[in-house]
C-alpha cells in the first residue's frame, strides 16, 4: 500500500478538509493506510451511522466550520500540513435551493478562508480543491464537458461550486502565479471535477444509492423523481484515485499539473436512474422502488465529462465500471447491515489490485 504514488505520501502531513463527509472518510482512509500523517478539519458527521465513524482511523480529527478562519488557521500554523485536500463544502443541489446562503457561504467564503490560511503558511506545497462536474454551465449537450469549458450553474450549489473554481484560479493567478513559483512562493493549485460518485458508507439526503438503502432497510418503496436523469456513475475510489494522482503531481513540483482535471466515467457507463436502481435491485433483492413525477426544482438531466486531458496527462483511468461500481457499493451496504461489516477495507484492496 505504502508504495503507491511512488510512497510521496508516506510521512507527509495532509490536511483533509471535509474528512467527515463520503468522500472525505474514503480519502483519509486511504491516505491514513499509505502512512500519511492525516489531519482532517470538518463539521461534525451529519449522519448516524456514518462512515467516517465506523472506519475508527488513527488520525487528528478537528471538529471546526470551513467558515470559522481564525480556527481554520490555527490548524495550519499547529500542523503545517505538506499538501490539502480541499473536500468540505454544502455538496446538496435540493438542500441548496432551500439554504442558499448557508450553501455560498460554505462553498465560495469556504474556500477564501482555505486560500487565505495557505498565504500565510510556510509549509503547504500543494493544494487540491475538490469541486464538482455541476460546476459547467449546462447546456445539455450529449458530449462531455472539457475543463476550457465555460463555468455556470442554475442553482445554488452549482452556481457556488463554479464560483469556487473561479476563485481558485483568481488565488492561482493573483498570489500562486506558476511564473513565481519558488520565487515568491511554494505552492502549486488545482482542482478536481468529478461526477456523481458511489460507495458504501454514504448516507447522506437527496442521494440515490443511499435513499435506495435507507428505505431497503425499512422495507420500504424507494421513491424516484427523475428515473431518466442521466449521470457519470462511478465509484469512489475512481475519483479519489484521480485526486492522488494529481497530489503527487502537485508535490513532486511538476507545474504543468497547476489545473483543472475532469475525473469521469467511459461513456459507455452513463446510466439513467431507472437503470441504476434495476441493476441495485440485481445485487439485493430486498430492494424496490416507486417512480413519482413530481419534481418542481430543477435538475439537470443529462451531464458528462470529457477525462482526456486525466487519461493522458495523469495516466488515469477508470478500473471498475458502472456494473462493478453498483454491485461494490450495494455489496458493502448489505454487508453492513445483514452482517455487520465495513467493507471498505477489502474493497480498497480490491481496487487497488486493478491499478
């Protein structure tokens, strides 16, 4: 494990923000089993059960609000992190329509204050903020979205999301200019868009993996708004396999990689909702839904990335696909609830016998 990405994690001190969140949980997680000194800063897990929590990780946990800078940067003067994961953020479209200020806050102020805390740090090399496929302006096109594409968004959490790109370019420009880059400064930035990720240990609102087993458990129907909605599926470990990559690349100095990369799925693997919750329903009987067409807030339908410029400039690609991607992310679910196991352990090992 520790050999991974060339051991550059190995004793180096990552700051994770959002640790507590899905996808924060998986990224500790693996960086905390190749030997890095984790340090991770979120607000409170906001489910019981939660991933975060079952995992146990051997790690600094900081229970702190992205929006609070003054303790935002008292992490980075005790800890002095080498590189930062930037993961904490509102992540919820629905939930921002009803708190939109909350959600701007978090999202666009969340991200100043991460920048701000890294100018005055002596010791951060790298910076990865983590955003979101929604951060594109969406025009419904049927091919994948590049990162020269124009940023936009027509609700909040997406509108936040491209702001939070837009921002991380101004720092990049403004005070982490790559002409200056160990002369003035010794930090190199990117950002990373992935789509709708899944996995076991998500248990989080408005999501479909776990809203199917949210009501599984309950023996309940499953209630679907948008069965045609149609999504990059994949798992979570793609992504954050994508993230460690481009972390290397930002540690190691290489200033070409100071960007933007897409993480998404092959084409081949955009599903419809429909045909995600028959696949889920494959992998565990019990399962079972219910279509109502009663959405009044708007979603985008159709939304892909194009990963070309990861494939070739990162060597990335996905190792499991979208059938894989489902029977892991259900299969961890019935485990944990039929058995009482965390899978995530396994399934890392799994994936990464595929790289």
């Amino acid at each position: 494990m520790q050999d991974l990405f060339n051991e550059i994690y190995k004793n180096k001190t990552v700051l994770v923000t959002g640790h507590t969140g899905f996808k924060g949980s998986w990224l500790s997680f693996w960086l905390n089993q190749m030997g890095a000194n984790v340090i991770g800063y979120s607000l409170q897990p906001s489910t019981t059960p939660n991933h975060f929590e079952l995992l146990n990780l051997d790690m600094v946990s900081i229970i702190g609000d992205i929006r609070d800078i003054e303790n935002l940067n008292q992490v980075f003067q005790t800890y002095k992190p080498d590189i930062v994961f930037h993961l904490a953020a509102q992540p919820l479209v629905r939930y921002s329509y009803s708190y939109p200020i909350e959600t701007y806050e978090t999202n666009v102020m969340g991200v100043v204050n991460l920048f701000e805390c890294c100018k005055k740090s002596s010791s951060v090399k790298a910076v990865l903020n983590v955003t979101t496929d929604k951060c594109y302006e969406n025009r419904e096109w049927i091919w994948g979205y590049k990162e020269s594409d124009p940023m936009g968004g027509y609700d909040p959490y997406s509108a936040s999301k491209a702001c939070s790109e837009l921002i991380t370019s101004s720092y990049r420009n403004s005070f982490f200019n790559l002409n200056e880059y160990q002369k003035s400064h010794q930090i190199l930035v990117a950002t990373a868009r992935a789509g709708n990720v899944i996995g076991g240990g998500d248990w989080s609102i408005d999501r479909l993996i776990p809203d199917i087993i949210k009501a599984t458990v309950k023996s309940e129907k499953v209630i679907i708004r948008n069965p045609n909605s149609t999504r990059p599926w994949q798992h979570v470990l793609e992504a954050i396999y994508g993230y460690l990559l481009l972390g290397e690349k930002l540690l190691n100095g290489e200033k070409e990689f100071a960007d933007a990369f897409n993480f998404g799925p092959n084409d081949d693997d955009m599903l419809k909702v429909i045909d995600i919750l028959k696949m889920s329903k494959e992998c565990w009987s019990s399962i079972d839904f219910e279509i109502i067409n009663s959405n009044t807030l708007h979603e985008a339908s159709l939304l892909k990335l194009d990963s070309t410029k990861a494939r070739l400039k990162l060597q990335w690609k996905p190792k499991w696909n979208s059938k894989i991607a489902i029977e892991q992310s259900i299969d961890w679910y019935r485990n944990f609830y039929e058995n009482g196991e965390v899978f995530t352990s396994k399934q890392l090992k799994d994936y990464i016998e595929q790289i």
